[in-house]
C-alpha cells in the first residue's frame, strides 16, 4: 500500500516538474471534500468534453473562407480560460500559441498549433486516466 501512495505522490508531482499543471491544480483538490470526494476528476472530466467540443468548432472556423479572426480568438480565449481554471499548463500555453499565430494572420502556422493543441489536450487527458485509475 505505501509503494501506491508513493507512485502516486511520484505520478502527481511529475505534472509540477514537466509543468504540465501549475498551482491551479492544487486549488481545484483543495476543493475536494467527503461530501465531494471525486469532484477534481468530475471537473477534469467536464473539462476535457467542452475542449473537444471547442477544438471542433474552432477547427471548423478555421476552414471557412474568410475567416471570422473575432469568433475564432473568442472560442481560443474560452479555451484558454477553462485550461488555466484547472491549472493545464501546457493547453494554456499551447492556445496562445495558436491564438498568436490567428493574430498574426498565419493560417497555417494556426492549424499547426491547433494540433500541437489537440495533442497537449490528448496527452493531458491520458495521464489523468492513469492518474486516477491508479
């Protein structure tokens, strides 16, 4: 049992060292209580839903001709915002990129960081399935 808890103190605090959640994280669990007890993973859940709800959208609106720069920096600025609510550091940082490049008028280099997003969004999503599961 204590070789548990220790990969799993290990497994959280390898987020922290690669950065891939910041001190957001921390306050979310902080949240968490025995009324409550699995209200992280229901957030981190509902979290990952709208973001891949959100990255259809914007990939939809990065398709159309002319694009709507105003809607698209909006649905990336939501993103943006719930990313950094439950401290994922690396899809934060991932978005403004892309929101960077959708300034910039760079399409191409858009959909590039929008897979770069997507991948950040995938990779987040598989280490805290592992994370909880264990």
């Amino acid at each position: 049992m204590a070789d548990l808890k220790e990969q799993i103190v290990a497994m959280k605090q390898s987020f922290f060292d690669e950065e891939i959640l910041d001190n957001y994280f921390i306050q979310l669990e902080q949240l968490e209580n025995e009324e409550n007890p699995n209200f992280v993973e229901e957030v981190v859940n509902v979290f990952f839903s709208d973001s891949f709800n959100h990255l259809a959208i914007i990939e939809e609106e990065m398709n159309k001709s002319p694009v709507d720069y105003l809607k698209l920096d909006r649905y990336l600025h939501q993103l943006k915002g719930s990313s950094a609510s439950i401290g994922a550091n690396k899809i934060k940082i991932a978005v403004n990129r892309t929101r960077e490049d959708c300034k910039e008028g760079d399409m191409e280099g858009a959909r590039a960081s929008l897979q770069e997003l997507r991948m950040e969004i995938n990779s987040l999503k598989a280490k805290l399935e592992t994370y909880y599961e264990v």
